[in-house]
C-alpha cells in the first residue's frame, strides 16, 4: 500500500508540472521504492529517472469527467490485486472504495467538463 501511495505524489508531481487539473500514471511505470513523503517537495530529475527507468510518454489531454472515472474504474477492475496496468491519480483526485472517482482537483467530479 505505501508504494501505491508513493506513485501518487509521483502523479502529483507530474500534475503540477503540467499545470493539470488531474493526472494519472500507470502503476507499472514506477519500479523504484523511494519514500517520496521525505522529498520534502522537491523530486529530481534523477530521482525521476531512478523511480521510472522505462521510458515513457507523457501526454497533456483533455478529456470529460466521465472518461476520467470510467478509464481509472476500468484500469483497477483485478484490484484488491493491484495490477501494473492500474493507473494512479494524483492526491487531489479522490475515489471510493469501489474506484468511482468521485473529485478531480479537490472538486466533485463534473462528468460532463
């Protein structure tokens, strides 16, 4: 559980960069084990690298409200086993027990925006 907790501040991180509403990162991605609490809100580019040693994509969209639930919903379908394609949302993202996402930003989710 804490490394899934880790991967949110990662995805954070990247929303902050972005300057987006909300972002999501595959689980799988992340194969580090860092205790990103004690960055003290400073993550590294080397320390990014250390975490995700894969390349990836990072992609900036614009997508609804409830292409946002149904994508995360669907993504966490094998959980209470996480899986390595389950994507993780930032900590101001919220979603119940039974994945449905309920805020985006700290604001209740807006299917339609």
């Amino acid at each position: 559980l804490t490394h899934l907790f880790d991967q949110r501040y990662l995805a954070t991180a990247l929303k902050e960069a972005f300057g987006a509403e909300a972002a999501l990162l595959n689980s799988g991605a992340v194969r580090g084990e860092m205790d990103y609490a004690e960055l003290s809100g400073q993550l590294t580019y080397a320390a990014l690298c250390s975490e995700c040693p894969f390349t990836s994509t990072l992609v900036l969209a614009r997508v609804q409200g409830h292409v946002l639930a149904m994508a995360i919903e669907h993504s966490r379908a094998a959980w209470p086993r996480p899986s390595a394609s389950a994507l993780q949302t930032d900590l101001d993202c919220q979603t119940d027990r039974r994945h449905h996402l309920l805020k985006v930003d700290g604001s209740p989710l807006d299917p339609a925006r």
